[in-house]
C-alpha cells in the first residue's frame, strides 16, 4: 500500500470507477464509511470496536473487500495549530502496520473538524445522546470521507481542463 499525505498523490493510482474508503481511527473505535463507486456520495456504514491489530484488520480488511473498495482515506487528527500529537502518531502507525496486509492505495485527510461537523449534523437532527454516542464514528469518518470525495472531483476536473 502506498500511503500519500494529499488527494493528489492518491489520484493517479485510482481506477476510474470504485468506491473508497473512509476511516476515522479512534483509541476505541474505527468509524467507516464508503463511497458510491462514481466517489460523489461518501456513507457512514459502521464502526469498528477496537480489540488489538490483527482482529482489528481483519475485520476491517474483509469489509472492503466485500465493497469492492479501491482505495482509502485516514482521517490524521492534526492538533489546531496543525502540528500533530500523540493521536496523529497512532493513526500512522495505524496505517504502516495496514499497509503490511493490503495493496490499497491510502491518503491522510485532515480531520480536525469532522467530529465536531458530525456532532452538530446529528445534534439538528434530533438524534438522542445514546444514538449519537453509537453513530459518531462513522458519521465522522463520512465527514473525513466527503471531504476527500470533493477535493478528488476538483483534481479530477483541472485534470480535464474543466
């Protein structure tokens, strides 16, 4: 797996048509959500509970692969300042010992937001506490995702002169 710290070094590695993957990793959990195979709308699909690596990886590995998923996206919890702390060194590591066990192409996606967008999404939805404490995750990661999806179509379409 090749890991790209922006959308432009994924670009170029993708097929033209598959879903991606993304991914909000947490010290507990692991918040996933898939794209459509055009990459326009990114779904929160599940979270991950957290148990040690290898169960961790597997579990996530046969998910995208039942998805037919061609590449990835980690949301990197940057600090506001944007340097990175201990949290972003796990989500990286999180990602070298990935890219032991699958081909597919990642890139980082800032995700210093995401959570607080997802929160305040489910917050004017009405959703109860309980119910959010359950979604967040992968609501997150579909926050991380959709973010990446829109820069994609942007390079996409500089790429096509449009």
């Amino acid at each position: 797996m090749s890991q790209h710290e922006v959308m432009e070094g994924l670009a170029p590695l993708l097929p033209p048509m598959g879903a991606l993957a993304g991914l909000d990793f947490g010290e507990k959990t692991i918040g996933v959500a898939i794209s459509d195979r055009l990459r326009g709308v990114a779904t929160p699909v599940l979270t991950i509970r957290r148990v040690k690596f290898t169960v961790d990886a597997a579990a996530l590995l046969k998910l995208l692969a039942d998805r037919e998923v061609v590449g990835m996206v980690l949301g990197l919890p940057r600090n506001m300042d944007g340097s990175e702390g201990p949290r972003a060194q796990a989500t990286r590591a999180f990602a070298r010992n990935l890219s032991r066990l699958s081909p597919l192409p990642l890139a980082y996606w800032d995700e210093r937001l995401s959570t607080v967008a997802a929160t305040r999404a489910l917050i004017e939805a009405d959703t109860s506490r309980k119910r959010r404490s359950e979604v967040i995750d992968h609501v997150a990661a579909s926050y991380i995702l959709q973010g990446a999806l829109d820069r994609l179509a942007h390079i996409k379409r500089g790429a096509n002169g449009g």
